[in-house]
C-alpha cells in the first residue's frame, strides 16, 4: 500500500479530488472552513469508482482552532463536520450514484 504526502491547509480552501484521495488532511492555521470537492470533481478523480464503493479520509486538527468542514455541490453530509483544536476526525465518503457522495463522520 502506497500512502501519497498528506494534503496540508493552514486557511480557508476547496479541496481537490486528488487532495481528498491522499486520505490524511493536515490543518494548521486558526479557525476556517474546508469545502469539499465536488462530485464530478471526486468522481473523475477516484477513475469512476463503482457506485456503492467507499474510502476513509481522515482530518489531523494542529490548527490554533476549529476546522468545519464543508460539502459542495453532488456531496452531501451525515454527522457533524467540525474538528476541534487537538482533534483527529475520521469520514467515510461513499459513491451514491454517478457524480455523488455521502460523507460520513465515523
């Protein structure tokens, strides 16, 4: 198993669906928001995963504050999406269809 470098953010930005596919997200920085790719966007990136398939991704809070984390268009969510200072947090996205995800916060 091959673990690409983590995606590291220290302000407000919109992940790509290469960043969410190294599945580690480090924060530094204070308070902001991390939007989520959207659907298209994590869909071709993932190669057209089968619908039903899921990954983990997993956001490392060293940030001097908390991080929202925020979904886009064709990405919905199920569990709260913000991480405390000092917090890791785990999420499942899962293909629901063509162009769609859930993410959820494990």
């Amino acid at each position: 198993y091959v673990q690409a470098a983590p995606t590291s953010k220290s302000t407000t930005a919109t992940l790509t669906g290469a960043e969410v596919l190294t599945q580690i997200l480090n924060t530094t920085g204070t308070t902001y928001t991390v939007t989520m790719p959207t659907g298209t966007n994590l869909d071709t990136a993932t190669g057209g995963m089968p619908t039903d398939t899921a990954f983990d991704f997993t956001v490392i809070n060293t940030a001097s504050g908390t991080i929202t984390m925020a979904v886009n268009t064709g990405i919905t969510s199920l569990g709260t999406l913000t991480v405390a200072t000092g917090v890791s947090a785990s999420f499942r996205i899962r293909k629901t269809a063509a162009n769609t995800f859930v993410i959820y916060r494990v």
